[in-house]
C-alpha cells in the first residue's frame, strides 16, 4: 500500500510538471502572437497614415547627409579621445585613487565630443 502511495505521489508531481511546462508553452506562443500582431500593425500602419507625396530636394538630401556626417565623424573622434584617455585614467587611479575626479573629467571631455556632434544633428534634422 506504501509503494502505491508513493508511485501516486510521482505520477502526481510528474503530471504537475506537465502542466506548467505545457502552460509555458502555451504563454510563450501567446507571448509570440500578441508581439507578431504588433509587429504587423506596425509595419503597415505607415500605409494608411501616409498624407501624400513629399517633395524630397537637393537640400533635403544634403541636410540629411550633413547630419549622419556630423554624427559620425564626432562618435569616432570621441572614441578616439577616449579610447586614449580612459586607459590613462585606469592607470592614474591605480596609483592615487584620489585622482578620480580629474580622471572622470578628462573621460568626459572626450564623451562631450560625441554629444557636441549629435547635437549639430539634431539642430540640421530641424532645420529640414
């Protein structure tokens, strides 16, 4: 009667397991569905709320290239900058840890240029 007992009990658990493997699935594919759904609605949305043509000029292209230029040319002279600087910073808190404020600044400035450029772009995308 024991050993029953115990073979009901992990038939029990096993049926249990089961289950919440099966309700896994199950929220995983809703999961999957509600996200495809979105996905499609967004991806036709730009259909039906397209007003008419727009009138894409010379100065429009060149504005936009202006602005990926500037974006891009400062990321990469930021990463220089700090790709320089934070090593140096690494190697300058090692020795004194009081130094870290004078660190943090010089890893900063070389960050500032990344903004500085993005901000170009920002200010070119308005103007367009």
């Amino acid at each position: 009667m024991r050993t029953d007992n115990k073979f009901f009990t992990l038939r029990t658990r096993l049926e249990e397991i089961t289950m919440k493997k099966n309700g896994m699935k199950k929220t995983l594919r809703s999961a999957f569905l509600l996200t495809l759904t979105f996905a499609l609605a967004c991806a036709f949305s730009g259909v039906a709320f397209a007003e008419g043509e727009t009138v894409q000029t010379a100065s429009n292209g060149l504005g936009l290239i202006a602005a990926a230029l500037s974006t891009g040319i400062a990321g990469i002279g930021a990463g220089i900058a700090v790709g320089a600087g934070a090593p140096a910073a690494i190697g300058a808190l090692t020795e004194d840890p009081k130094s870290f404020g004078k660190s943090l600044i010089f890893v900063a400035l070389g960050e500032g240029i990344a903004l500085y450029g993005m901000l170009v772009s920002i200010l070119i995308l308005s103007k367009i």
